[in-house]
C-alpha cells in the first residue's frame, strides 16, 4: 500500500447574476413613527446572510445605525419582486435596489428635519448614531426618531423610498455571437493538496488554499463564512456526493445519510484563504456576488491533485475510489 | 392509540404528560408541548438535528420513545438559555458566525454541551468526534468547531478565579 501525495491548481471567473428575460429586484423603504427603516423585499434568506447585508447596506446609504433597519422579506406573492437568491446576485442586484430606494428617502428624511431646524436641507448630515446635524455645528441637531414623528404627525410627509436594480436582457450579437449575460465577474484560485491510497482508492484533501476577488467584502467575517462553507461543499461534490453510485437501476440510489455522502467534521482539510478586494464600478459599495463560486474552483483544483498524485484523470463527478482504482488498472495495464 | 402517562424532568421541571405507545420523544416535544428548538430532520437518526440531553449524555430524539424517558431528565435547547441569558456555547455561536441556516444548530450545541460537561478542555479531535454525528450543509463545520473551542475556554476562565 502507498499513498501518494498530489498539487493541483483551478481559477474561476464567476459571473453576478444571470440573463433570462431580464433580471430585476425591487426595494421599498418607510419609516416607522419611531424612526425605524422597513425595507420591503421578497429576496430570501436562506441562511447566506442576506438580511444582515442589506441592513448593513441601507443603513449605510440612509446614515442611520444598523439596528434602526428591520428587514422585511416575509411574502413574496405580496413583495416588491425579486427574481430570487440565487446565481450569486443577492448582494448586488437587492443592494443595488436598496441603495436607490434608500437615496429617496434620505432625501425626505432631510427635508423634514431641515423643515424642523429651520435651515436647508443641504447643510444637513447625518452622523450614522441616530441624529442630523447641521454641517459644521453639531449642536443644532435632531434625532431620527423626532424627525420620524414630526414626519408623520406634523408634516404628512411619507419618508420612504422605491429601488429597483434591473440589467436588462441580452441578446447576442448575430456577428459575434457576443453578449452581456451577466454584471461584474468575481475571481477565485484553489491550490488543493491531495493524498491517495492506491491500494483502497480513497482521497484525503489535506488542505484547501484560495484567493477570493470579491469586489469589496461588506461583511467580512460572513464571507469568509461563505467560503469555507463553500470549500466544504467543492469537496463533498469532487468527491462523496451523487444520487447514483448503485448499478444497474437508479431506484437503488441513495435514500438516506447513511448512502448519500458527505465529508463530516473529521474529513476536513486545513484552510487558509486570501480575500482581495478591487470595488466593482456597478456594485453595491463594490461588492460582487461571493456565493457560489466558493464551491467552483475546489473542485477542478482536487481533481488536478488526484491526476497529479497517481496519473489518474477523472473526468466524472465524484471521484470515487472505484474510479480511481479503476484509473491506477488502466494506467498499469 | 393507547396512552400512556410518562413523568420526567424537562428543562428543571417536572413534566407530565400522557403520550401515545410507540411515538417519540421528538414528537412529544414538537407536537404537544411545542418546543420547537428540536428540530426534526431525518427521522431516522442519521442527521443528529434531533439530539436532546438525556441524564447527561446526547440522544437522538427521533429514535428515543416518549414511555422510555419515565423518570429521566431531559435538557433541550430551551433549557440552556431559561432565564434569556445566553449560555456560553450559545453566544460563541454567534460570535463566530457558526450557523447559516441554523437548522444544525440546536444539535450542535446539545453535542457540544454534552462533550464540554465531561471535559471541560477538550482537543479539536475531541470536539470533531463530539460532533461527529450532527449534520451541518452550510457551515463546512470549521466554525462550529472553532466556536466549540471558543466556548470552552470561556467557561474555564470563572472556574479558575473560584479556586
């Protein structure tokens, strides 16, 4: 029995986003009588944290404090439309809306308080802890919450705000065969190190290491979140998961855990990540879609590793240790 | 279907409750005494999303019968955080951004009390087998062992200034 060791190396260009018949997300902003932000979505969060993003986003634009903006996905036949969460869009396209529509109602929310100090609205600021001040003399201010207040029972005034991101569809060009499907593209490379038995074919990936271009992290701890998580998955795809191993009929497939596998806590590699950020011109504070691709360039990068370490290449997912014994057969036939 | 009465104790308090023969201690908790922190995922305890403390050591409460627990002391995930302060365990979770969808996460951290109330200074490899039997899809587990490790040095520190 040996175990050979093996480095391989994948890059992926990861584009935001997708081009069916266009694709749009909406957002709308009101103020509450307290001076608390409601933004209005039918995006889901399904765990990747895009309730914590948006919030981070809107209360960035309307220079209020994060904890003064409740995100409101609930209903999404009665929301304002969201293609979905999906094709690593969230961040961008619903960040994109949220900033429009929070622009709008920042400007509402400064005329108001310019109305209650009695100066104009242009020599206002916000200091992001809750109040407006005029530039210059921090005194000759008013919190978000009076201004909310005065808004609604003084005023009449609606604070509030519409966003919609849409990019529009693309056709080809007839010539070229050219189009624009996607926004900006995100950028990875993985370095997998891999060890082979060739006696019993299994793989151990004994480290991950990547380099993420993500535009700008707004979050920086819930990406690097996103890509270990997606490091876990690039090698549960490369190497355990498939709804079929069983030959010959597909209705002895996996039904359970125990036959549907997955690395657990004891299979993992080390990590270690680079994040770099060059701010994308078309997104939310630069930021380009993280998501998916977390789970791309790993698994080429363990395949190279296999082919690297015993001359075997894989061209099927997941590399079983049928297929590499099957490969090392080949190789010595 | 026959009922039968069971007592136990559940979260510190005394319980109760007449249970169908044969249904289990995760239907028990969801469908009549509306815990919901224990979540149902397979069924047929391959996922540990159900696991609950019985007398001390993690069980699976999809597979544990609600007749059997006559007597015993059973913790969920409500019992850890009964007054609204988090446990130690709970606000590393969060700390370290251990959850995404959080469906794994009320066993995680049942396994992980288990694991820290026996051996209060555990090694990663401790931590990884306590664990080793609760499913997660999101987090790539890294955080959740990072936040296990984190939980349990925190935990030391009172018990070090008392001595």
């Amino acid at each position: 029995m040996t175990r050979k060791r093996g480095r391989g190396m994948a890059a992926v260009n990861y584009p935001t986003g997708m081009n069916l018949g266009g694709d749009p997300s909406q957002a709308l902003i009101h103020a509450t009588t307290t001076g608390s932000f409601v933004v209005t979505l039918s995006s889901v969060d399904l765990g990747q944290g895009l309730k914590t993003v948006m919030a981070q986003i809107c209360a960035e634009t309307l220079g209020v404090p994060t904890d003064n903006v409740i995100i409101d996905t609930a209903d999404t036949d009665t929301g304002p439309h969201c293609m979905g969460t999906f094709a690593s869009r969230g961040t961008h396209r619903i960040g994109n809306a949220i900033i429009m529509a929070a622009k709008e109602a920042r400007a509402v929310m400064l005329e108001v308080a310019a109305e209650e100090l009695e100066v104009d609205a242009g020599d206002l600021v916000t200091d992001g802890a809750g109040a407006i001040h005029v530039k210059g003399s921090p005194q000759k201010s008013i919190s978000i919450f009076n201004v909310a207040l005065a808004a609604h029972f003084k005023h009449g005034k609606s604070i509030s705000g519409r966003g919609i991101f849409l990019q529009p569809r693309s056709y080809p060009e007839p010539e070229t065969g050219k189009m624009t499907p996607a926004t900006c593209y995100a950028h990875a490379c993985t370095v997998a190190e891999v060890e082979v038995d060739t006696e019993t074919g299994e793989v151990a990936v004994l480290s991950l290491k990547s380099a993420y271009e993500v535009g700008r992290a707004l979050n920086p701890r819930m990406v690097e979140q996103q890509i270990i998580g997606g490091a876990w998955m690039g090698i549960s795809h490369a190497l355990y998961e498939t709804t079929e191993p069983y030959y010959p009929d597909r209705a002895h497939g996996p039904v359970d855990f125990n036959q549907y596998l997955m690395p657990g806590p004891g299979d993992l590699p080390e990590f270690a990540n680079v994040v770099i950020e060059r701010p994308a011109a078309d997104g939310p504070f630069g930021a380009k879609g993280v998501g998916e691709m977390t789970a791309n360039s790993p698994i080429p990068a363990i395949a190279n590793a296999i082919f690297d370490a015993v001359g075997v290449r894989v061209d099927s997912l997941p590399i079983t240790p049928e297929k590499v014994l099957r490969g090392i057969r080949a190789l010595n036939a | 279907m026959t009922k039968v009465p069971v007592e136990f104790t559940l979260n510190t308090r005394e319980q109760n409750e007449f249970v169908e023969t044969g249904s289990t201690l995760l239907s028990a908790l969801r469908d009549r005494l509306g815990l919901y922190g224990t979540k149902a995922g397979c069924h047929q305890g391959t996922c540990g999303a159900c696991t609950v403390i019985i007398d001390g050591e993690p069980h699976l409460s999809c597979l544990t019968l609600a007749e059997r627990c006559q007597g015993k002391d059973v913790t969920t995930l409500e019992g850890l955080a009964p007054a609204g302060a988090l446990h130690p365990l709970q606000q590393a979770f969060m700390d370290g951004f251990a959850a995404q969808c959080g469906f794994c996460t009320p066993g995680m951290i049942l396994a992980a009390k288990c694991l820290l109330d026996r051996n209060p200074d555990p090694t990663r490899d401790e931590v990884v087998d306590a664990i080793s039997g609760n499913i997660c899809r999101c987090t790539g587990y890294e955080p959740i062992i990072a936040a296990i490790l984190t939980a349990a040095q925190g935990m030391r520190k009172p018990a070090r200034k008392r001595a």
